[in-house]
C-alpha cells in the first residue's frame, strides 16, 4: 500500500531496485543513489603520516612485520558473511611461500565456530579476532591491511543476501583493493579489474586465484 502511494522510491543499490521491482508492483519511479563514506566518522584525518603510524601500531600489536600482507574483513560474525572462505584460504597461501595475516573486525553468533575452524588449520598465529572495534579506531586497521575480503553468500533459508555494505566503500576510501562475492549490491561498490576483484565465493579455484593475485603483486594493489 505505501509503495502504491509513493511518488518516488530511493534504493542503494541498483539490487535493491532490481529486487523491489521485480517482487512488488507500483507505478512510482525508482532512483538509486549509493551510500558514501563520513570521514568523520574515524575521527582521523586520512593523512599519509596519520595514516603510516596507525598502520605501524596495528601491526605491531599483533606481531605482523611490515614484509607480510594482511588481510582484513570488517562486519557482524554471521555465516552468510563468508569469513570461512577467507580463513580456508590462509594455509594455502602460506603453502606456496606467502606471508599473509588475516585480521577480522567484529563480533557474533560464529565467532566459536571460525576460531575452531582456525585451531583445525593451525592458522592460530595468522589469523586476528580483533572483537567489535570502535569507528573511531577502524581507520587503524584500515591502514594496516594491504587488502579487503568479503566473501558474503546467499543464504537462502535466511533469503539474504548482500546489500552495498559501507564497508566495501570504506576499504577504498583508504586506497585498499578488495576481493568481493559477485553479487548483491557489492558490484555497485567494486568495478572488476578496477577498485577489485568479483569472484564466485563457491568457487575455491576462482577465489585462490584472486588472493594470489592480490597478494604476490604489490604493484597490482
């Protein structure tokens, strides 16, 4: 009924405007309009030196040197956030000779499972559960990672899937490259071969592929 009488509908995503027009009839015109980034909101002004010395202090307090490549995921500890894909990736990349960390920002309901998922790969010593950190300090992990994961699924017994999650957004406010699920709202966010890398996150082969180019070639991040 409210979409019936609505002049015009604003959505943030051009899923979310596929989706709301696809599932519901109305006749109003739909416009959509991305989120963007408050720089506010770190309380940091995103200076190179800033910027270096929160990047020394992160890694520092979680025994990285500044040789190794960091991995960081930032969101709610849900399944359908894909955290696993990530964590399965480590022992491999760390097989073929890569110095890689993979720090996670956030709390929830799988927080057990993932670290138990971490003791079964003896990743114990790359992987860093930094509990729920404050805006004000996420710009300090920001700038420690050399790059962004997120590979969210569809969880269809939840009938979610990703939305234009901030923190994709985020990442490239801070000149970091991401690797992303090819779907949702994510592919407003990230331009393939561009800002990122789209993968199939049911893919192992596709999503190895894309960390061992993130991560062996400076240049290309």
């Amino acid at each position: 009924l409210t979409l019936k009488r609505a002049k015009g509908i604003v959505c943030k995503s051009s899923f979310a405007r596929d989706y709301l027009t696809t599932h519901f009839r109305f006749d109003a015109p739909t416009h959509v309009i991305n989120p963007a980034v408050r720089p506010g909101k770190f309380g940091v002004a995103a200076t190179p030196e800033n910027l270096d010395d929160l990047r020394v202090r992160v890694r520092e307090g979680y025994h990285i040197p500044e040789t190794a490549v960091v991995i960081l995921s930032v969101g709610s500890l849900v399944k359908h956030k894909g955290f696993s894909r990530v964590i399965d990736n480590i022992p491999l990349l760390l097989t073929i000779g890569l110095d890689v960390h993979y720090i996670i920002c956030g709390e929830g309901p799988c927080e057990a499972k993932l670290k138990s998922l971490t003791r079964r790969l003896r990743v114990e010593g790359r992987v860093h559960f930094a509990g729920d950190i404050p805006d004000r300090e996420l710009a300090s992990y920001y700038a420690a990672c050399d790059l962004f994961a997120m590979l969210t699924l569809f969880d269809a017994k939840a009938v979610s899937i990703e939305g234009l999650n901030i923190v994709y957004l985020e990442a490239g406010y801070f000149s970091k490259p991401v690797i992303a699920s090819d779907l949702g709202g994510v592919i407003d966010a990230i331009r393939h071969e561009e800002n990122g890398l789209l993968v199939n996150p049911n893919s192992g082969y596709e999503v190895f592929q894309a960390f061992c180019r993130l991560c062996q070639d400076s240049q290309l991040r």
